[in-house]
C-alpha cells in the first residue's frame, strides 16, 4: 500500500507541475513556471526511484 501510495503522489507532482507549467506559460509569468518545473522534477525523480526499486513487487 505504501509503495503505490508512493507512486500515486509522484504522478500527482508531475501533473501538479505541468499545470502550473502550462498556466504560467499561458500567463507569461516565469517565477511560477519555475515552481511548475521544480514539482515535475521532483515527480520524475520520485517516478525514476519507484522504477528502480521494484515498483509495487511485494505490496501487499
């Protein structure tokens, strides 16, 4: 449960991030675009680490 709970918010970032992306490139406002791309990262990262570990192998 805890691994998928894992998984869940890592793909949250990511869609998070590209949202505020897309609206403050809409918007042309850069500071906000770079929280966007830092919660993207953060997703791709968290993404990245689930894959490497085993995914949900062994969650009950």
């Amino acid at each position: 449960m805890r691994k998928r709970l894992f998984l869940v918010t890592s793909v949250a970032y990511v869609a998070l991030g590209l949202v505020i992306v897309a609206r403050s490139a809409f918007a042309h406002v850069l500071p906000v675009a770079v929280v966007g791309i830092v919660f993207v990262a953060l997703g791709v990262v968290r993404l990245r680490d689930y894959v490497r570990y085993g995914g949900t192998r062994g969650d009950s």
